[in-house]
C-alpha cells in the first residue's frame, strides 16, 4: 500500500505464490496493482512493483507473472519494466506477461 503525508491511500500492489502446471517457469503471482488516476506517471508503480519483487525475493520467489488484459492500456508499464508477454498454447495474446528475474526487476526499481 502507498500513502501520501496525510495517510490517503493512493495506491496498493499484492503478490501472492504461484504454483500451476500450465506455467511452471514462475513461482509468484501479481495478483493486483492500482494506483489512483490522478497519481500516475510519477513512478509510483515502480516504486510498488519493487517492493513485491524484493518481498517475492526475500520469501526465495525469484519470478513473477501477471494475468492482465490485453487490451489494457497499463500493459505499456509493464513493458517498460522488463515484462515478456505470455502467450496462451495457440499463440493468442490474452494479457499475461511474466518476469523470469526478479532480481533484474528490482534492480530497476528505487526502494520505496
Ligand atoms: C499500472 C500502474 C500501476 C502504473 O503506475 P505508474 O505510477 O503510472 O507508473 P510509473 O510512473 O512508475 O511508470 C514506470 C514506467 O512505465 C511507463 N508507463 C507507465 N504507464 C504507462 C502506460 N500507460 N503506457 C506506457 N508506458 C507506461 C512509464 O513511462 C515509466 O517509465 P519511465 O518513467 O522510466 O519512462 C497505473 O497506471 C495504474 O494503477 N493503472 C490502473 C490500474 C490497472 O490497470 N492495474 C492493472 C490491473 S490490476
């Protein structure tokens, strides 16, 4: 959860394991993150992804995936932080994207 000075929420990220056969490469999940409009394009995203790559880290979780929607305009974001698309077994496109690496995703995000 991300708060401003006076303790309004603006913004939250959860992670949790993941452990399916269908994706076997990845062992935590981006169940959510979201950030209130008018709080976007500031690097507060980055800074909420960071911190669930380095709790998945510290819980020895070195992957992550999403599933998303492929329509949605905050796939650019993951993109930009190093996300590959994951692509259903007949190659359609549904709004999964996967990090292999978290520590590269870290590294790529300031401590909150
Ligand atoms: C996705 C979300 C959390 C991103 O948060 P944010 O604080 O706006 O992102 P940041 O400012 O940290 O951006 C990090 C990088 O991603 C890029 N980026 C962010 N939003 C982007 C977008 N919509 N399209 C393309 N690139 C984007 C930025 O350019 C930035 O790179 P740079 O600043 O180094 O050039 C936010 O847009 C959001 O809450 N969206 C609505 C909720 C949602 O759709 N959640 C996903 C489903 S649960």
């Amino acid at each position: 959860m991300i708060e401003d000075a006076r303790g309004e929420q603006l913004g939250f990220a959860k992670g949790q394991p993941y452990a399916h056969p269908d994706q076997p490469e990845y062992d935590g999940e981006l169940n959510k993150i979201y950030l209130l409009r008018a709080h976007h394009r500031r690097g507060l995203g980055r800074m909420l992804l960071g911190h669930v790559a380095r709790r998945f880290l510290a819980q020895g979780i070195g992957s992550m995936l999403l599933f998303g929607d492929a329509q949605n305009p905050s796939n650019g974001f993951y993109e930009a932080l190093g996300a590959v698309r994951l692509y259903a077994a007949n190659g359609e496109f549904h709004g999964g994207y996967g990090w292999r690496d978290l520590k590269k995703l870290a590294a790529m995000c300031p401590e909150a």
